[in-house]
C-alpha cells in the first residue's frame, strides 16, 4: 500500500511533500469519525457506487474505494461499458396519497429501472445515467398530488461530460431532468439519496405533495498551482410544479442562477483546507417569493484519510428577497458530506447540509403569498454485502423545516432497509420497507406512509 500511494500523490494536483505536523491528519480523522455520519451522499446503483455529482476536489487520484470487478460487471458495448439493472414487484402501501387525513392503504405494482454507461479515452469521459420508479396503485385514495392519482413516478437522467486537457486543468459539465413526489421518493428500490437540488424549494417534504420537474445545467473548471487549486463553477435549475385543481395557491415554480468560486490549498497530499464563496439569483413565477443571496463556507476535507473521505465545512449564508414583507433569512452553517469504509463490504454514506429556500405554505397577515424557509437536512445510507448471494441497503434521512415570519416548525423522517437474495448471478429476490413521516405544529398538515415491497430484481 505504502508504495501504491508512493506513486500515486505524485499525481494530478501534485500536492506538498510531506512535512507537515501528522496531528493535522488526527485533527481531521477525529472529524470525520465524529461525522462519519456526515458524509457524501451517493447514488447507489445495484452494487455499483456512482457519485452523480462531480467530486468537489479533483485529485487525479486512483479511487482505492473502488470496487475491483465492476468493470467485469458491465455489459459492453463498442466503446461503451452499460450497467442495466432493474426491479419489478408487488408494493402495498397505507397512505399512498401521503394525506394527512383520509388515508386510503392500497396494493400495486413498483417498476424500476437503473441504468449507468460509461465511456473514456484518457482525455474525455462520457457518463450517461437513468434512474425511473413508477408506483401504480390500485386504490390511491385523495388524489391532491396533481399527478394521474394511480400513478406516481420518480425519475432522474441526465449526462456528466468530463474534459482533462492538459494534467493540471479539468472540466465538468452536467445536464440532467429530475422529477419526483417529494424529497424522500427516490429513496425506494433505487436508494438514491443524491439531490442537485440547492435551493430550498421541494426539499422540504410536505402532506399532499405536488411532483414537480427538475432541469439543471451545471459546469466547472478546476485549475491546479503546485500546492494551490481553484475551482470556478456555475449552475442554472428550473423547477415547474404540476398543476392542481384542489389546491389554490400557485407553485414556486422558478429559475434559479448560481455561481460558485472556491480556492483550496494542499496542506499535506492527502489533506487539503479551501474557502468558498457562492452567489445566487432566483426568480419565481410569484414575484413576490424572488430572491438573491450568498452562502460562504471554509472547509477541511481529503479523498482518503485512512478508511474516511469527505469534507466538513462551517460558513455564513443569507437570502434578501424582493419583497421587504418577508425580510431576509440568515444563520450560520456546519455541516459535511463523505464516506466511511471499515470493511470492504461496508460502506457508510451520510450528509449534512442547510439552505434557504421558500414556500406558499404557511402565510402571514404581512406576506400573504408566502414565507421564506430554513430547511435542515441529513441523510444516511449502509451498504453491506453479508455474503456472496446476500446484499443489504439501510437509510434514513430527516428534514427539518422552519418558516420564516412565523412559528410553523415541521419535521420530515423517512427510514428504511432492502434486502436482496441472489438467486442466480443476475437475478434476485428483494425485499424492500420505507417508513415516510412528517410531523409539524399546524394542525392537519402531517402524515405517515409505510410501504411494503417484495419482488424481482435484476443486474447484468
């Protein structure tokens, strides 16, 4: 091992030769013990890890977390190595509709499919991904969601382009479609706990839920100076809600623009400290409800500290909206995302992060279109193989929601497991429970949902 990281810190950002006091690598390895559980969120696909965000620090690196045969798991295709898995299987579940009265429990029918291809020539690599659930039930029960009401469908596609010109400068670029119920959808069959979402609205789970759709464009561009690195990276998103007959007020459909600028520093080649600035703009169909802002943060973080990677950081952010109704939103931030690794069959995912975004839910006498947010959010995900032909998926996310201008307080939980047989190499059975609950001091605005689900899964 030790002459594999020999050769390897030599590598793209060519960090600082080691020199510097090793309590620098206790201090952090204390860190992020204490927030293994605040860690990165990973989108897992069927066995094989898959970060659908660029890394916030490109090292250049060979990934040792990596698993050995995932190549040997692919299927492939001219220049192209596809990972298809998918699953089908009978779902019940008690308050489909997630209402916080009239819940009716029904049957139905889970589709899933997650797919992941990969294609690279030493200097451009090419990531395409499509990750869809489609829920058909039979009895849905209140059909406020604005979707078909039988039908609730998450999904999540896109393309990651990555340019590496020359050793010391690399360039991302990300296009994807998301749409889903609420923030916790996506954590059934697929496990996925990555969000591109920043801005606040939609992540804040609510009873009744409108699907909304996702557009996000997004790029940076990392420059490497002997022990220095800057990144410069930007992004526009567009959030459209579907539209209801049974709700009146409108959806924060909106634009939103940000800009992110970041300069870092190699302490030691596998310790690195940055400071960051981040600038938005966001505009929404209710004028009202538009606003600009800024987030700064400085952080620690490493690709690898013994069995950790990941960062934690600490900052300032505050969002001024047009309208002086609602005033402006601020606070201090800590939080930190990354990845623990005590077993080569364990692994241990997690973040923790705030932003302010904004809803039309709770509404005062001085704003009477809506209110600014402070949304909470941590999420946690363990993979575990417990033996050739057994696999294991725990996760559990809680969201913590207060409005501003008033003393609404709502709190989000979602906590579930899968568990799969193989029963030949590429078939499966699973076997999947998700607990959903919102609880909040308005009244009639919580709910819970348990979900059962037992089918077949597939991987090539």
């Amino acid at each position: 091992m030790g002459s594999i990281d020999a050769l390897t810190l030599r590598g793209f950002i060519g960090p600082k030769a080691p020199g510097a006091a090793p309590g620098i690598v206790c201090i952090l390895t204390i860190l992020l013990s204490t927030a293994a559980a605040v860690g990165t969120a990973w989108a897992q696909s069927t066995g094989l890890s898959l970060e659908l965000q660029p890394p916030s620090v490109y090292t250049g690196r060979p990934d040792l977390f990596a698993k050995p045969s995932a190549g040997d798991e692919a299927l492939p295709i001219g220049n192209w190595l596809v990972f298809p898995s998918s699953f089908v299987g009978f779902l019940y579940a008690t308050n489909p509709s997630e209402s916080p009265t009239g819940a009716h429990a029904s049957p139905g029918l889970r589709l899933t499919t997650n797919t992941y291809a990969k294609t690279d020539d030493g200097i451009k690599q090419t990531e395409l991904y499509t990750n869809s659930d489609l829920d058909l039930y039979a009895n849905p029960g209140n059909s406020n969601t604005g979707s078909s009401g039988t039908n609730f469908l998450s999904t999540r596609t896109g393309i990651i382009e990555t340019y590496q010109p020359f050793s010391d400068l690399i360039v991302n670029g990300q296009a994807d479609f998301t749409r889903q119920q609420n923030y916790f959808s996506p954590l059934g069959i697929s496990n996925n706990l990555a969000s591109l979402n920043t801005t606040g609205v939609g992540i804040a789970p609510t009873s009744n839920p409108l699907p909304y759709n996702q557009l996000t464009g997004s790029g940076w561009v990392q420059k490497n100076f002997s022990d220095w690195f800057v990144i410069v990276s930007g992004s526009v998103q567009d959030l459209t809600y579907d539209q209801s007959s049974t709700l009146a007020a409108p959806s924060p459909n909106g634009v939103t623009l940000t800009g992110t600028g970041r300069g870092g520093y190699w302490i030691i080649p596998d310790l690195y400290t940055y400071a960051e600035v981040t600038l938005d703009k966001r505009n929404y169909a209710t004028s009202t409800l538009s606003s600009s802002g800024y987030r700064t943060v400085v952080g620690l973080g490493s690709d690898r500290i013994g069995l950790f990677r990941g960062e934690v950081y600490g900052g300032y952010q505050t969002e001024t909206p047009t309208s002086a109704g609602l005033g402006s939103t601020s606070g201090p931030i800590l939080g930190g995302r990354g990845s623990y690794f005590p077993l080569p069959e364990l692994t241990i995912n997690a973040s923790l992060d705030e932003s302010i975004g904004a809803s039309l839910l709770a509404t005062t006498p001085t704003s009477p279109v809506g209110t600014s947010t402070k949304v909470t959010t941590f999420l946690t995900q363990v993979n575990y193989a417990l033996a050739p032909e057994w696999a294991a998926t725990a996760r559990g996310g809680v969201v913590l929601t207060t409005y501003g201008g008033t003393n609404r307080r709502d709190s989000a939980l979602a906590l579930g497991a899968t568990v799969t047989y193989s029963v030949w190499r590429s078939f499966g059975l699973t076997f999947d429970y998700q607990h959903t609950q919102l609880s909040s001091n308005v009244p009639l605005a919580g709910f819970t949902n348990d979900a059962v689900t037992l089918g077949i899964s597939y991987k090539y």
